[in-house]
C-alpha cells in the first residue's frame, strides 16, 4: 500500500508540558480516528499536519512531499476541516465554498451537488453566515474539504454538532472513498468510529501513541 501521510519525530511541548514526542506514523489510504482524552494534543496534532502551525521537532511528507521543504506541493494533497467555522460572517455558503475551491485552485467541484443533498444544505446554499446555526456553519466546513480533489482530509471532531442525517451521510463518505483517500480525524464518537470502520490511533497524555 501506498502511504500518503507520513510523520516522523515529531514533537510538541507547551509551558514545560509534553504533549507529544518522537512521533512517528504513516498512513495509506483509509479512516483513521484519532483519540484520546482531552488535552492530549489532538487538535494540535492535526494543525501540525495540516501545515497550519510548525512541529518543534520531526518532519512530515503528504503525498511524497515534505511539508517544510515544500509545502506548496505538500499542502496540495490536504484539505483541512477545522472544528469552528473559519468563514467570515458576511459571507453566504456558496460564497464561501467559491473561495475555498479558488484557493486550491480547482475551477469547479463535481461533488458540491451531492454534498449538499447528502449533508442537508440545499436551503442554505445562499444564506450569510452570521444567520446560519452552529451546525449549518459546520456543514459547510465539512462540504469544502469534502468537495476538494486533495486525497488527505484531516477533520477535528467532524460529527460534532450535525444532525443524524449528515453524520450518517459523512460517515457513507468515508466508507466509499476509503479506497483512494485518507480521513484522519480526531473523535470522541465511538459510534462515528464503529460505524465508519476507522482504525484507532490513541494518543494519552504521555504522548504514547497505540494504532489498533
């Protein structure tokens, strides 16, 4: 199996505390859920391998690429799905999802028609942000890095605040295109993980990490 995700040494320490250290992991693809209790650096983790912030040690290659020698190239195989909505208030759904996909530099997106079905955002498509629920708001979040061709999507606690619907829907996703992409994202759901078949990768507060 090919990997698409790889990390190695990483390390991450905040006011003396070690959340993680001499991380080491590579992911073909597939659905892996991250878990572990809170605080244990999961969200940190994922902004790491995001390219949202640098590791204090390690490195990590997406696609083949390393992300510090490259990261053009490597942060083109990745769409990141934050937990809290990063879109500006006065923006509308489609205004959003425009920009997101000219950012990546894709001109259009195939899928945008049955993800708004599946996750319920027909109705939504041109309301503003700032007039949208929480879960709305986090519905679009999880259409844009779906929608995108990146074959790695990390996504921090994706199940919640949606309705039954679009989990199941997300978690059908999931499962259809485990075969060419890698859904890493971080959980405490463990019906999300059973029913998504996800394998487990725990990190605990010592920064011991056990795939199972």
């Amino acid at each position: 199996m090919t990997n698409l995700f790889e990390a190695d040494g990483l390390e991450m320490r905040f006011s003396g505390q070690t959340l993680f250290s001499g991380l080491s992991f590579a992911f073909g693809p597939g659905v892996v859920a991250l878990m572990g209790q809170n605080g244990a650096g999961k969200s940190t983790l994922l902004s790491l391998l995001a390219g949202v912030q640098p590791p204090q040690a390690g490195r990590i290659r997406i696609g083949g690429a390393d992300l510090m020698d490259a990261p053009r190239r490597a942060r083109a195989h990745v769409a990141w799905v934050p937990d809290e909505s990063v879109a500006y208030d006065f923006m509308s759904g489609d205004e959003f999802l425009r920009m997101v996909l000219a950012l990546r530099g894709q001109a259009d997106a195939p899928a945008l028609p049955g993800l708004f079905q599946g996750l319920g955002l027909e109705q939504h498509v041109h309301k503003r942000f700032e007039a949208m629920s929480l879960g709305t708001r986090k519905k679009f979040m999880l259409a844009a890095g779906l929608a995108s061709e990146a074959n790695v999507v990390l996504m921090d606690e994706p199940t919640n605040g949606i309705d039954a619907a679009a989990k199941g829907y997300l978690l059908e996703v999931f499962r259809r295109e485990s075969n060419r992409r890698l859904f890493l994202f971080s959980t405490h759901d463990g019906e999300a993980v059973a029913r998504s078949g996800a394998q487990v990768f725990s990190l605990d507060r010592a920064g011991e990490v056990q795939p199972a």
